[in-house]
C-alpha cells in the first residue's frame, strides 16, 4: 500500500508488526475509496498504568477532511486493534454526514490567497515554543467546521469561512456550544 506511512517511537517495527498494521489498515480503503494516505504513529510511554503503555494513532487524509483516531493498550496489537475499532466509527460518522450534507464547495483554485501566519517567539521566563504545526487552511462553512473538529477530536478548529472569507477558529465552550472567533483588521 503505497499511502501508507508507518512511524515508531520507542518501538521496534518489525516484519510481523507491519504486516499486522498494513493487513488492519488496508481494509478503510473498502469504505473510503478516495483516501489520500495514511499515516499511523505507534509508540511506546513510560505511563504508569502498564495497560496503557503503547500507544496507536491512525490519521486518513481524504478529500477536504482529516479522521484521526488515538488509543491505548497493554500491547501494541491491542492498541492497534483498539484504534482500528474507533477509526470505523469515525469513517461511519463522516460517510453519513457527508451523505446528509452533500455540500458544494468552491475549487481549490477559486480560493482568495491567505497570507501564512507569523510565528512569533516570546520570550518568558517559564514558557517556550517547542512546536511549530504548518496544516491547510480550507474555505468551508462554519457547520463543516465542526464536523471536522469533532471528526479530528479536537477542542478548536481553524478555517477559512466560506461565507466571507476571513480566517476564523470555531471552539467548543464549556456549556456544550460552539463559539467562533474572527480576527478584526
């Protein structure tokens, strides 16, 4: 499988545990034939609870939209077993949004250019910038939005909206609603 991008950390990958993931993986591309590729990071932690030591994480890249899943195990066949069991819920829950929904979007090419963020570093006595993240940004509706924060796991959600074109974050609040913030020039 070509789309298929294997990462390690504090793991051995070895032939048997390849094939495992490989065999595992090979069987999304029934039920998204467009995925782009695939990336699926499997690690070993020093956590206390021995059950939750190894950790496997499966990223589907499909047309204007990312499904992630992340989960944790005793060993690493059961963490990938584990994440492959949330990764078909989260492909069910995309394919029927998507078969609700049937959006149209505008071309990639029809897009306005956004400018790429400045990094800025400040300097704290207590804090630093270990990570920097680069990711598209697409033109969609503020509803898609949060179809994919949800579908990625995540708490926030930057976009383009398609609706005026301005940069903008959709965030969840605490009492269970969505907030967005755009930026003011």
């Amino acid at each position: 499988m070509d789309t298929l991008q294997i990462y390690t950390k504090n793991l051995e990958l070895n032939d048997r545990l390849r094939d495992y993931v490989e065999s595992k993986v090979s069987k999304f591309e029934r039920y998204l034939p467009k995925i782009e590729s695939m990336r699926v990071d499997l690690s070993a932690t020093h956590a206390r609870d021995s059950s939750r030591r190894m950790v496997a994480q499966v990223t589907i890249y499909v047309p204007r939209a990312i499904l992630r899943a992340e989960e944790r195990g005793g060993d690493i066949f059961a963490a990938v077993d584990s994440v492959m069991d949330k990764m078909y819920r989260r492909i069910e829950r995309y394919k029927g949004r998507m078969k609700d929904r049937r959006v149209t979007t505008p071309a990639i090419s029809e897009l306005p250019e956004v400018p790429a963020p400045e990094v800025v570093e400040v300097e704290e006595e207590f804090s630093r910038i270990v990570r920097v993240k680069e990711f598209e940004v697409h033109s969609i509706t503020p509803d898609e939005a949060i179809e994919q924060m949800e579908l990625l796991g995540h708490r926030f959600y930057i976009y383009l909206d398609g609706n005026d074109g301005q940069l903008s974050v959709i965030y969840r609040r605490e009492d269970g609603n969505y907030g967005v913030l755009k930026p003011t020039y």
